[in-house]
C-alpha cells in the first residue's frame, strides 16, 4: 500500500509543476490554487509512504516520477525540445527509480 501511495504523491508533483507552469509566476489564480492544492497533496502522501518507506527509497522515487513525468508532460503539451541526450536521461533516470525500488526492502 505505502508504494501505491508513494505513486499517487509522484502523480500528484506532476500535477503541480504543470499547474505551476501554468500559473505564470502565480499571476493566474486557478492555476496557483491548483498548485498549492497538489503540493499539499503531494508532500502528504509523501509523507504517509515514509511511515512504512526508508527515507532514500521514498525521496528519490516522488522525485524521479515528478522528473520524468515533468519532463513528458513538457515535451507533450509545452513544445519542450526533445533530443537522444535528453531521453537517454530519462530512461537512465526510470532505469534508477526500478532499481531503487528492487533493492528496497519493504
């Protein structure tokens, strides 16, 4: 349950980086209470998996999943350039968040 939750606080961070693009600078208010509103979530059920998740296993999978979903999320709907490099690095950084999540025990 706690890696379910941990997945749902990723969801959540990439919810509010794009609502935070969004946002203008928090100049536009639906955005900017959409962000905050993630966060909030975000941090929440980031901290509800540490309960049960080690800190380093945690930590680096909610950011890994804000990362790269950031990253798509970019690409897809902002216009963001997409290059080899630029891909290599987030499959290299998937690659890690499976990693993480193997060598984790619980």
């Amino acid at each position: 349950m706690a890696w379910l939750i941990l997945f749902l606080a990723g969801l959540f961070e990439i919810v509010w980086a794009t609502a935070m693009k969004q946002s203008d600078g928090f100049t536009r208010l639906g955005p900017s209470i959409v962000t905050i509103a993630a966060m909030l979530l975000s941090f929440g059920l980031l901290a509800w998996s540490m309960k049960v998740l080690p800190l380093g296993a945690a930590y680096t999978i909610w950011t890994g999943i804000g990362a790269v979903g950031a990253f798509v999320i970019g690409a897809a709907f902002f216009g963001e350039a997409l290059s080899v490099m630029r891909v290599t690095a987030a499959v290299m950084i998937v690659g890690g968040l499976v990693l993480m999540k193997l060598s984790t025990p619980a």
